[in-house]
C-alpha cells in the first residue's frame, strides 16, 4: 500500500531503509516524545522495525518526501486495546514545515478507507507542537490527562488525549452539491 499527497510519498519500510530509519530517528528529542522507542535507539532497533510484518488493516509508513525520496519521518495506526491509535514521529530537520500535518491528513484518509470509525492519539504534554498537529488534523480532546510510559524516557509523563469520529462521515468530493 503507498499512499500520495500534495508533497509526500508514504510507503511501507523495507529491510533496505533501516540505515535511514535509524538516521532519522536515533535522536533523543525526537524519541523522547514517543511512546514505543526505545532509547538510546540502535541499529538493531531500526531493523526489527522495518522487518516487522505488513499488517494491512493497521498499515505504518515511512514519510517520504514525493520530489526526492527524502526519509521524512514514520506514521501509523496501531491497535492499542479496543481503540485505534494514530503515531507519528517527524525527524528534527524537517520539523515546523507542515508534514505532520499532511501525512497525518493522509493516514486520516487512509483508516477512513479501511473502515476504522474512530482514531485515538495522545501526546505528552511537554509536546504541545504535536497537540496542535492533532487539532488540525480535527481531533478533539477527550478531557483526559494521564500518565503514559514512555520507552524513550524510560518512565511515565502525563499525556493528553484526543479522539477523532471518522464513521459517517462523508468525504468533501462525495457531497451532493
């Protein structure tokens, strides 16, 4: 499954992309805000994760840049208990320029085709940058804060949580004018 947008190209990791995966990623501010990563992040780490198993009903991507192939970041849904959650991580150089945004919008687009009627996401709070991600993208915030493990910090910090409703909703172009 690949997917297209105005300016990215998701794809699914091969074996092949760990080297860049692990670039990307083996950074501390980046790895801090996720919850799965461990860190430090290791070679190792990158290839067990482009080796993992296609799953087609919770697809993963690598973000890519449509121009250049340029490895922008990864993103995901995942099952996470009777939810769907949406993950992301964007590596630091290509922070602040929108694509968290747009491939956000396009794996919005893709959960939607796949029949999910609902996404969750979280982000701790010490990462309002990814908050204001989730609000664009027209998550709503639940009303919850919690603490979440995070692997990457090695300890639990406080996350807010955010729901989006995908089920009936109708896509603009498929509107009766």
């Amino acid at each position: 499954m690949f997917h297209r947008s105005q300016r990215l190209l998701l794809r699914p990791p091969w074996p092949e992309d760990s080297g860049q995966v692990f670039s990307a990623i083996a950074d501390e501010g980046v790895v801090r805000n996720l919850a799965r990563a461990p860190w430090p992040y290791g070679v190792a780490d990158a290839r067990e994760f482009v080796s993992r198993p296609f799953d087609p009903c919770f697809p993963r991507f690598l973000i890519t840049r449509a121009d250049d192939a340029a490895l922008i970041g990864c993103i995901g849904i995942n099952p996470e208990g009777r939810e769907i959650e949406l993950g992301y991580w964007i590596a630091r150089d290509h922070w602040g320029q929108g694509y968290a945004t747009e491939a956000g919008s396009a794996m919005i687009e893709i959960a939607r085709m796949l029949g999910h009627p609902r996404i969750v996401a979280s982000h701790f709070l010490d990462n309002p940058a990814s908050g204001a991600v989730l609000r664009k993208l027209g998550f709503a915030p639940v009303g919850r804060i919690r603490p979440r493990y995070s692997r990457g910090r090695g300890e639990q910090a406080l996350a807010a949580e955010y729901a989006l409703e995908l089920a009936g909703e109708v896509e603009p172009d498929m509107r009766a004018a």
